[in-house]
C-alpha cells in the first residue's frame, strides 16, 4: 500500500452532504419553466458530471441554455441554505493535514461554489487547493482536468488518492492513472461503486480515515 502524499476529494456526497440544496434548486428551475419539480431521487441520479450535464438528465439538452441562468441566479442566493458536513469530515481533513498530506478538493460543481462552501463550513484552512467546474475547460472524468491539478499541487498520480463517492470519481481517477476509494455516502451504492471499478469501498469518511490511519507515514 502507497503512502498518499497527497489526497483528492470530491466535494458533494463525499465531504458534504448538498442535497436539498440542490434539489430545491432544480425544483425552481423547473418550476420556472413549466415544468414538474423532480423528485430528490431523480436530482440524486443526474448530478456527479457538472450543472449542465444534471440539468440535461432531468429535461433534455435542449433546454439546459433557457434553464441554466434560472438555475445559476437561484443558486447563488440559496447555496448556503442547508449545507452540512458529512460525518468525520473536519475531523479527517485535520488529521491528515497535521501528518503533512496535501490536501485538495477535486470537483465537477462550480468552482467558485466550492470555495465559498468550504470556507463557510471551515475546511478551507486545511486545503491546498479547490478546483471545480469552470476553473478549467475540462471536467471529471476527463484526465486533464486532474493533470492541471497535479501541475498547480506539484503532486503525481503515483502518490495520490481520490476519494469520492459516484462513477465519475472513479473514472477520473482511473483516467489519471490513480486510484480511487469511494464512499456510500453520495449518489451509488456499495455494489455501483464496485462494479464501475473502485479500488475499495468504504461507508463513510471516518472508515477512510481508519484506512489511511495504518499506511506508513
């Protein structure tokens, strides 16, 4: 077992739970356009590959430029409004700040989003980066998101872990040549999550801090 220098989170479902957020979210947007709110079940199901990509599998393509500055516009009022931390979060993130391990959160939700959440929620000080949707041309799973996120920690694949919590977590790590733990604690299950390939499989974060607990420093 490798000794992670440096360590990739996603951010929701793995660190933070956002999910009414969102859901309210996409429900206004809907709401909007004339059509039906979705259920908390579907947004679960169409979130993990960015805003566009979500709004897309609840819609259609077609309408995702008529939705996206409803969407956006709602957003940046409410983003705040129930966001909590996943348990054993903060806890893990001091932790491994304190052995000296990098820290970064590796996500396809917007950029500035992330930041702002991670600041209000005190997770920013043990951070050595952010990066989200719109901070680069790419997204997970594509690798060269990741490879400008090596570039800007000075971090290689051959020391660092993702850990996430949904299919293109795994992928993205894949992609980049890394592994990637995944958490149940998000958008698929143990069996999902084993099946699209994860290197192991944990129910929350605080087993994940007892994984790395026992790697040598």
């Amino acid at each position: 077992m490798p000794n992670f220098a440096t360590i990739l989170f996603d951010l929701d479902g793995t660190l933070i739970d956002h999910f009414a957020a969102i859901h309210r979210s996409h429900s206004h947007t809907l709401r909007q356009l004339g059509l039906p709110a979705p259920t908390l079940a579907q947004v679960r199901a169409a979130v993990g590959g960015g805003l566009e990509h979500a709004i897309a599998q609840l819609i259609g393509p077609a309408r995702v430029p008529e939705a996206l500055p409803i969407y956006r516009a709602y957003w940046d009022a409410t983003m705040l409004d129930d966001v909590v931390l996943l348990p054993g979060a903060l806890e893990l993130l001091q932790s491994l700040h304190s052995r000296g391990t990098k820290l970064a959160v590796f996500t396809n939700k917007a950029g500035p989003s992330s930041r702002l959440i991670c600041a209000h929620l005190g997770l920013a000080p043990f951070l050595h980066g952010n990066f989200g949707a719109n901070d680069t041309a790419w997204l997970k799973p594509q690798p060269e998101f990741a490879r400008h996120v090596f570039a800007q920690l000075a971090a290689t694949p051959a020391t660092t872990l993702l850990v996430g919590d949904s299919t293109f977590d795994i992928a993205g790590a894949h992609n980049a040549g890394l592994p990637c733990w995944a958490v149940t604690t998000g958008t698929h299950t143990a069996d999902e999550l084993r099946a699209a390939g994860a290197d192991a499989v944990f129910d929350g974060l605080p087993a994940i801090g007892d994984a790395l607990a026992v790697l040598p420093r």
